[in-house]
C-alpha cells in the first residue's frame, strides 16, 4: 500500500475522532475545492464516514488537485469566488456550502441561503461546542473582530484569550494557557486535540455535528448573533505608507476617546463600535475589520469614513 495513502487514511481517522458521526442526520453538502489540494483528503474522509453513516450526500465540484488552477485563485475570501458556491448551494437545496482554499487549511462555510458566514461567527459556534465538552475552557482568537466571541465565551463561563495573528502566535498561546480551541478570523481553526494544529477538516465536521444535534440550519444556529454583532468583513487598501495611514486614522478618532489596543496592528474600542487595522504579514496591504454592537448602519458608517481618511492620506 502507497506511503502516502496510509498516511492520509490514519490523519483522516484522526480528523473524525473529533464528532460522533453516527448521530449525523441527513444533509446535502456543496464542497468546492477550487481545484486545491483538499479533493482526495476529503474523499478519504467521506469513504471512512461512509462506515458509521450514509445520511451526508455530497455535491464537489472543482474537485480534482490541478496546480494550473483553471477556476481561478482557490481563496473563498474572494468575493467573485463565493459567487459560484452560493449559487450552487441555491440550485441545490443544499443544508450547507463548504469552499477550500488550496492547501484546505481553511474551510469557509455558506449557509442555506447561500450566505457567506464571516469567520468570526463559526468561531463563536465551535467556541460553544468546545465550552459545552470543557466547561472553564479557555478559547484563544485574533484581534479582528472580538465580540462576538467574547460574548458567547463569556456568557459560557470560558476564558477569553487574545492573540496576535498567526499560527506562532495562534499555538503559543493555545499552549500558554491550555486551551481546548482558537479561532482567526481568516477561517484558521485550531484544536488542542490536534497538536495544536489548524485543520480545514474538523471545522465542518463539527458544524454538521451541531447541524445534527439541534435539527437547525446554519442561519438559525447564527442568525442572532450576526444582528446582535455586526461586522464589515476584512477590507485591504494598498497604501503607500501604512504607519502613516494608521496614525491618520487614530488622530481622527481621537475625540471620540478611544480605548486603543496595539496587540496586533491597532484595535480602536469605543462603547458603540471597534476596529482593528493591520498591516499584512505577506502583502503590501492595510486590512481593516469593523464591528458593532446591533448597529450595521454605523459600520457602514465608519468604513465610509476610514475610506475617506485613507483616499485624502493617498492624494
């Protein structure tokens, strides 16, 4: 038997320690690999499922490995490229939409609708099924955007830990302080039962385990916790000079008094609105997240203004 196919099984079984499968209950999937790698993995991962469970059907397209990638850039954060998986989630009747991106470290999720569903709020799902196993857990997660999952940590009795942004720093931290789960809102999803390791597998399967469980769909399972916390999504601006930019951007929202947050990038807190912008790892880009508490019409506002400061710093 070939090496590599021993090892993908015996990680495969790994990956679906994490949920008892035979409590799945029926559900249609779209998968999308985006022509990554994520195709044969996740076949491996059907085929042993396929022992405890025949109730999950699945739809993939763009499904076999091809390095030329001829549907485009396999990054789901695109938004031409969520167009395609929430059509075919519609078309369907599809429970659920999961896309890859190429080397499927990442799972991003469509609910029944369609809807893209912001990293944040799959973080603040699986932080719950993580409580629920641990009580006291605690449950690390980047700067982006906090709160909503502080508030679900929170409301659980768990323990909130915030880390900088990366995988370094994403484990040192899990390490630090034990925690049984961390979440980026980049969809890097990462479990103490897996080395501490980010894995694009056991997000999905957890969600179907929820799905299961409860007898809800995706949109109802965080419907609440959108409205309660809503967020822009990440918004890149190519600056000439980011410090700058970001140093414009504080003076701004000077007046407002602030709390200011340096952990990663710069967090802007008031009572009613937070933001967080940073300066890439890997591209020349400023990445700007906002959120509020119940108020979408104010993040609209602030990232018109943000917009604003960064078009007049520019010119």
């Amino acid at each position: 038997e070939d090496v590599s196919e021993v090892t993908r099984a015996a990680y495969c079984t790994k990956v679906l320690s994490f949920v008892d499968s035979s409590v799945f209950k029926p559900l249609k999937i779209i998968v999308n690999c985006g022509n990554g790698a994520a195709g044969p993995t996740l076949d491996t991962i059907i085929k042993q499922l396929m022992v405890s469970t025949n109730v999950i059907k699945f739809e993939k397209f763009f499904h076999i490995p091809d390095g030329n990638f001829p549907n485009g850039i396999p990054n789901p954060l695109i938004l031409e490229n969520q167009i395609i998986t929430s059509k075919m989630v519609l078309d369907e009747d599809a429970d659920l939409g999961l896309a890859f991106d190429g080397d499927f470290d990442r799972c991003f999720f469509f609910d029944e609708k369609g809807r893209f569903i912001s990293g944040e709020h799959i973080i603040g799902l699986l932080a719950t099924v993580f409580l629920d196993k641990e009580k006291g857990a605690s449950i690390v997660h980047d700067p982006r955007v906090i709160w909503n999952i502080t508030d679900i940590v929170k409301k659980l009795n768990g323990n909130c830990v915030q880390s900088k942004t990366g995988h370094a720093f994403m484990k040192k931290s899990m390490s630090d302080n034990n925690a049984i789960y961390g979440g980026e809102m980049s969809a890097h999803h990462y479990f103490r039962d897996f080395f501490y390791c980010d894995s694009g597998m056991i997000p999905w399967l957890i969600v179907c385990l929820v799905m299961s469980q409860t007898g809800k769909p995706l949109s109802s399972l965080i419907d609440k916790q959108i409205n309660t916390f809503p967020s822009s999504g990440e918004h890149n601006f190519t600056v000439s000079n980011p410090n700058k930019t970001i140093e414009k951007i504080l003076n701004y929202y000077d007046k407002s008094k602030p709390i200011i947050d340096r952990v990663d990038g710069v967090s802007i807190m008031t009572d009613k609105w937070r933001m967080n912008l940073r300066v890439s790892n890997t591209e020349p880009l400023l990445r700007l997240n906002i959120e509020s508490i119940g108020d979408s019409n104010l993040v609209q506002e602030k990232l018109e203004e943000v917009k604003c400061i960064i078009r007049n710093v520019e010119n």
